[in-house]
C-alpha cells in the first residue's frame, strides 16, 4: 500500500469504519486484535494508523506495517500498539522520561540483563560474516507472534509489534543512546551470552581482532562448533590456525573468567558415511586430542572447559580433566551428555561411543 490512490483511500476509509464501529460495540479489555497492511512508507503509516484511537482498550494489540524491518515503521507500530492496550491516547503515552542513568550502576546491569541483550540460555551464533546477521536475512517465525499462529507479526521479520513474539531482539538502539549506556549494554551483552562460532578459523581471528580490548575482556564464555571437513583434516589443514586462535584468547580475553566449549557434533554424520572405520575414526581421535592440548598448553587459567564430541563420547570427560585437573567435574558436559542419553542411544555402536582401544591415556607432557 502506497497511498495517494483510489484503493489507498478505500483502505483508509475501511480500516476508520471499522475501528469507530469496533470502539461502539465492544468492551474494553475483551479484544486481542491482530492488524496486517503492509505500506510503503511511514507517512502512509501513521495515517492508516490513527483511527486506533477510536478503538475499545484492546486486550491484545499486534500490528504489522511493513514487509521488511524499518526503524521507524517499527517504532510506530510499537508506540500505537501501547497506546491501544493502554489509556487510548497515543499522546499520553509520551511523558517525561525515567531517569535511568541516574540509578547505581549495578543496578542498570541487572536491568540490562533482562532484555534481550541477556544470556537466558541461548546462544549467539557467529558465521564466517560476522555477528549479526544481514538486514536482508528473513527468520523463521516464533508462531507465538499472532493467536491466530498464522500471521507472522514477529518484529525480526517484518515493521511489527508483538507483545507475545519470543523471538530474540538485540535491542541495538541501547548502544546508540549514549557513551555510558553503550559501555553497560555492551558489558551486559559480551558477559551474559554464549557467542558460538561456526566457521573458518582465519574469520574468527578476522572478526575478533576489530573488537577493543576492553571488549575483549567482557568475553565470559565462547564455543567452537567444528565441521567435519575441519576436523577430519585438522593435521592438515586446520592445526595452525586453531594454535592462532587460541593465543589470541590468551594474549587479549580474561582466561581466568572464560568459559571455552569444544563441539565436533557434526563428526557423526562422517563417521555413519564411512560405516564407523577406523579410516575416518583415528583422524577424528587425533584431531580432538590435538585440539585439546593446545587449549592445555596455551590457557592454563581457564575458568571451564566443555567438550561435546561426535564420536567417541566417554573421550569427553577425560578431556576435560585433561585441561582442567584430574578432579574437574563439568556441571554441563555432564548435564549435556546425560541429556542426550548418548550411552543408551541404539543408534550408536557402543565401541564407538566408548574411548577408543588404541586410546593410552593423556599425560601431563601429551
């Protein structure tokens, strides 16, 4: 929808007729309504919009107005969105702001660490691009977005406004405001989260050499999710670049409060190809012991150290205590490794979920 035509004004008078009539026969509080026209530009918007002042307080309020992710859009939807489930009157959700950067520093982290720069559980991934996904990137839908869990109204999708969506939204703009919120909500997001890197070594070091060193510091745990290509060809083609890696970690991250996960999960399906042979199994057990002795050698003073493996599953508990010490006992390798059931799962052969025969422990000096 542009606005400006014969069908632009037809809409308009339509959505006007049916929020007055709404507004005259519903109850306030008995509504959830979901509201879906895409326009082009916010101009359109806001006009298509104000009629929302002549509906009943909305119980629910979802609004999507544009079919990709605009700033403004969004902020529309989300202020109209509010007033509707509110007093009614847009202009009185407008008041003087909270003074939030007067109050105790601690206290603005721990109400940082509630939104979505927070951890609670979830993992950031980091590809071989970066960060943060591209503008262009669509997500799948939460199906939580809309009660009628069809229209998606999900705000990473589209210019919307969901109070139901559990889609994660990084809220970007915190790091925009100003000097010092910017520095709480970047400490909020590096030490809250797990920052899961998938992909070439030469781009990690590439991505994490543009971070400031304070930054660097903020680091509190990162995991490493190997592809098989990697791992069946470590010796090869992969050794240096994880001895690179892993010296940056000690030379510019607080070791001492770093949390480093190893996970090689997408070995299995190698392993299944090959029918289990020793041919793929033995590079796969060097790999990981090579993997290992490097973070032994390199990070002395790592606060934990997690090893999910794709095969040979009893490995991992020894490489932990490997790098740890012999009475190291990892709360989540162990919660992950009972989860999966990995020793009762039928579709494992038990020797390959087992430490390999030719397996002669790892000393000190291995």
């Amino acid at each position: 929808m542009r606005g400006g035509d014969d069908d632009s004004e037809n809409i308009f008078h339509a959505v006007g007729s049916i929020c007055r009539f709404l507004g005259s026969q519903i109850a306030s509080d008995r509504l959830a309504f979901t509201f879906i026209c895409d326009v082009k530009d916010y101009t359109t918007a806001k006009r298509l919009l104000r009629p929302f002042d002549a509906l009943p307080r909305l119980k629910e309020c979802n609004i999507r107005i544009g079919n990709r992710r605009d700033g403004a859009l969004r902020s529309l939807a989300r202020s109209t969105s509010t007033a509707a489930t509110t007093d009614n009157q847009t202009g009185n959700t407008e008041g003087m702001p909270f003074p939030f950067m007067k109050l105790p520093r601690e206290l603005r982290i721990q109400i940082l660490q509630q939104t979505d720069l927070g951890g609670f559980g979830k993992d950031l991934d980091i590809r071989d691009l970066g960060l943060m996904s591209k503008q262009t990137t669509r997500f799948k839908c939460c199906g939580n977005c809309t009660f009628t869990k069809s229209d998606c109204c999900c705000p990473l999708n589209f210019s919307a406004q969901s109070n139901s969506c559990t889609c994660r939204i990084l809220p970007m703009e915190l790091f925009l405001t100003n000097r010092q919120m910017g520095l709480d909500a970047t400490e909020v997001l590096y030490s809250s989260n797990n920052f899961k890197f998938k992909g070439n070594l030469i781009s990690f070091l590439n991505i994490f050499r543009g971070f400031r060193h304070h930054t660097l510091k903020s680091f509190r745990r990162i995991s490493f999710d190997f592809y098989s290509t990697q791992t069946t060809q470590w010796m090869l083609n992969h050794s240096q670049y994880w001895i690179e890696t892993i010296s940056f970690i000690r030379d510019n991250f607080d070791v001492s409060k770093l949390q480093l996960s190893v996970i090689t999960t997408d070995d299995s399906k190698e392993c299944k190809w090959s029918n289990y042979s020793e041919r793929t199994t033995v590079p796969l057990y060097n790999a990981y012991v090579a993997i290992t002795r490097t973070v032994k050698q390199q990070l002395p003073h790592l606060r934990d150290f997690h090893v999910t493996l794709g095969v040979f599953f009893d490995l991992e508990a020894e490489l932990e205590r490997w790098v740890m010490g012999p009475d190291y006992d990892s709360q989540r390798g162990s919660a992950n490794r009972n989860a999966t059931g990995k020793k009762s799962n039928p579709v494992w052969d038990i020797s390959h979920c087992k430490v390999p025969r030719w397996h002669k422990g790892l000393g000190d000096d291995d």
